[in-house]
C-alpha cells in the first residue's frame, strides 16, 4: 500500500511545508530546500541555486522566498507556487518522502545506498 499524505501545511512561521503521512511520520521540509529540488525540467536541467537562505526582510523589494500558494495534483501530488514566480514544479507524493530530511530517513537512505547508518 503507498503512503500518502493525510495533512499537508505551509507553516509560515518556521518556513517548512509540513507533511503528516499516512503511517504516521511527519516530515518538515524547509522552503529553500524544497524549491532547490524543484522536480520540473527547467530546473533539473540547469546548475543547482545556490543553498543559501534568504533574508526573511525584504531587502530593495526582494520578497523573500517562500510558497504564495499550494494545490493538490490529482491524488499523488502537490504543486507549489513560489514567490519567486516559479510554479512548473509538481512535487510527486513519493518524491516527497524520498526527500523527508529527518535523521531517522537520512539514516535508512543512507543504509539503504550501502553507506554507514
């Protein structure tokens, strides 16, 4: 059976989209990771931004990066509408927890492609 999301929220205040999926585990995933793995061609295409943050106060009406919306795609995934005016990106529901940051997910990856847990 596939996991999938049971509750999906951006939550401004710490700039993470938070995903409650459905065996229970909750994953947080920061804004500019996320849109730094944007899934879409043009940006898998192309060299990486740079992992930098941005200033969360506007500097010479720079906005700072964050989602301005959110929908689901059918029923497998989400897209997101960044405030850089990026939108192409539909973030699979697997894709997602493939990306979960967490330790416990960085550990089994890591497990899982041979290295040390």
């Amino acid at each position: 059976m596939a996991i999938t999301p049971k509750k999906i929220k951006l939550a401004a205040g710490d700039n993470t989209l938070s995903v409650e999926w459905s065996d229970g585990h909750v994953s947080a995933y920061p804004y500019r990771f996320l849109r730094d793995k944007c899934p879409c061609a043009t940006c898998t295409d192309a060299a990486p931004p740079p992992a930098t943050e941005f200033s969360p106060f506007p500097i010479l009406g720079v906005k700072p990066l964050k989602p301005e919306s959110a929908e689901l795609v059918g029923r497998y995934a989400v897209q997101i509408h960044w405030s850089d005016n990026h939108s192409s990106g539909i973030y699979a529901f697997e894709y997602l927890r493939e990306l979960c940051p967490c330790a416990e997910c960085m550990a089994q990856r890591a497990v899982s492609a041979g290295g040390p847990p």
